[in-house]
C-alpha cells in the first residue's frame, strides 16, 4: 500500500461534509511538519455532519481505520496514510461511507 502519510494537520471530512478531528493524540514522539503522525491507535471524532434518513437526523460521528500493509509502525501502531482504508460510523454504529481525505503532507509518502 503507498500513499502519504497523515498527521494531525490533515483535512479530513465525512462523506456528507462533516469535519473529522483526531480526539486522541500519541506522545508526539513522531511528528510531521509540527503536527503528530496518525497513527491506528488515534480515535477520531465527527462533527457537523447533517446527514439525515428519512428526515431523521443521524450523522456520522466516529471514523474508524484499517490501518495495513506499510509496515511502517509509530509506538507500535501503524501510520495512517490517505489511502488507508475507513469507515464513518453514526452514534448507533451504523457505516456512513468512507471519509474524504481532503489535504494530506505530501512531503513523506509510504510505497
């Protein structure tokens, strides 16, 4: 798997345009243009999302990622990179669709 590697910085969003933020941050022992290396063990909140189904609010509110084939790990969880593959989950854990990765560092990639 290649791709560039994520950091605290990175844009990311949920497939209906709300905004992923890491809730959990490592020790900051790896960083990446001021900004921690994401890493598997990271958990990552949703907020905004408007999605709806049937009229009924029901928005993403957690991302979760599967995080493999690099090799490359950050205190012993593997990175995260833009192509890493996730899911957005609603409150009742229903999957919403992957998120978007909207601006990644483009400056270290994984191959």
């Amino acid at each position: 798997m290649s791709g560039s590697l994520l950091d605290a910085g990175a844009v990311i969003g949920c497939p209906h345009g709300g905004r992923v933020t890491p809730a959990t941050t490592s020790s900051g022992a790896v960083r990446l243009a001021a900004g921690a290396v994401a890493t598997s063990a990271h958990s990552y909140v949703v907020t905004g999302c408007p999605h709806t189904v049937d009229g009924v609010p029901s928005p993403c509110v957690t991302v979760r990622w599967t995080a493999g084939g690099t090799g490359i790990t950050v205190d012993g969880a593997p990175v995260l990179l833009d192509t890493s593959a996730a899911q957005c989950f609603s409150a009742a854990l229903v999957p919403q669709g992957p998120p978007v990765v909207q601006t990644a560092q483009r400056k270290v990639t994984v191959r």
